[in-house]
C-alpha cells in the first residue's frame, strides 16, 4: 500500500540507530503512532535542533553549540595539560572527580580495527595540532582499559611522543577492561594523580 510509504521511512531512519533492527524500529514506530503523539513530537524538535545547533568545540572537538565550549573558555583552568577521552560521558567522568584542572581533548570514539574505525575516523590530526599549540606541556591518555581504549592510548602516544610532547597513561587501578565512565571516582582520581610516563 502506497500510503503506508510514510511509516516505512520512519522505521527505515529509525534504523539508523546503533543496534536497532527492522524489528525494534517498528516496535519504536508504532509505539510513537499509536500511544506517544506527544513524544514523537518532541522526539522530531529535539533531533532536529540538536542536528542543525551541535557541532564540535574548534579546540577540545566535543560537543557544544557555539564555536569553543565553556571548559576551553574557563580561564581558571590548567592550560599546560591536556587530557585525552574517548567520549563526552568520560570527561565528565574524570570531570566530576574534581582531581584534574587542565584541559581536555575528546576523541569521540576510539581506534577499533575490527569495526572499520582507524586513527583518522578519530580526531588524530585534531589531537597532533591542539597538542603542539606550544602551551601543552603534558598529554594525560585517559582512554578506556579496554583492547580498543588501549591500542588507541598506544598510537596515540607514539605519535605525541614523536612530536616531543610528554604523554602520561592513567596509573592500573582502573580495572581492566571497563569503560571510565562506569569506574568510581576514588578509582579514577587516584589513576590520575598516579599517572606515569607512557
Ligand atoms: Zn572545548
């Protein structure tokens, strides 16, 4: 049936997500139709004036609506270090142990062969720039204690290091295999402030 081409756009670009098969787009579409009028509006602003105002901060390349995000432009912040993450929810993780004063880059992602994603697909050439600027003294790698979050740690450190930059790993305590975001402050603050050569 020809009129039902609009539901099956929905579901098509409900499939989009990461993890979302024919099955649980249909289920969200039909849901939103038949019991959520009111969310599937909201659902469609917010997508779309997140898509058209979200964009990268120019200097540590996490998300923010203006041009440099508010962490860039807090004056009273370390400026001598950079810490890197691999996502938003990381550094507010490492955020929220009140340990750290420097600064930070985000990755948004990590490096995963298996999946396609190499240096390039994350901010590499983003990170080499921002870490050379001549104020960065130190590079704190604060990927995950994950194979990926590690293999990323490992390039990336290799390539700072190339670059006469200092670059320091969280110390082990984090446990192996765990993503930052779910490990306890007290963990992540004690990693920082024991961080080593890397
Ligand atoms: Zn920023």
């Amino acid at each position: 049936m020809a009129d039902l081409s609009v539901l099956e756009g929905l579901i098509q670009a409900l499939r989009r997500l990461p993890g979302v098969g024919v099955k649980s787009a249909s289920r969200m579409a039909y849901h939103l139709l038949q019991h959520d009028r009111e969310g599937a509006e909201l659902l469609s602003q917010a997508l779309h004036q997140a898509a058209a105002a979200v964009r990268h901060c120019e200097r540590c390349y996490t998300f923010t609506t203006q041009a440099v995000c508010e962490t860039c432009l807090d004056e009273s912040r370390d400026t001598t270090r950079l810490c890197v993450v691999e996502t938003p929810a990381d550094q507010s993780a490492v955020e929220r142990t009140a340990a750290y004063k420097g600064l930070y880059f985000v990755l948004m992602g990590r490096i995963s062969p298996l999946d396609g994603i190499g240096p390039k697909d994350i901010g590499l050439q983003k990170l080499m720039e921002r870490a050379s600027d001549g104020v960065v003294t130190e590079v704190i790698l604060a990927t995950n204690f994950t194979a990926e979050g590690e293999a990323t740690a490992h390039v990336l450190g290799e390539a700072l290091k190339r670059r006469g930059v200092q670059v320091t790993r969280l110390a082990r305590g984090v446990p192996v295999g765990s993503e930052l975001e779910y490990v306890d402050l007290g963990t992540i603050a004690h990693a920082l402030v024991d961080r080593r050569n890397a």
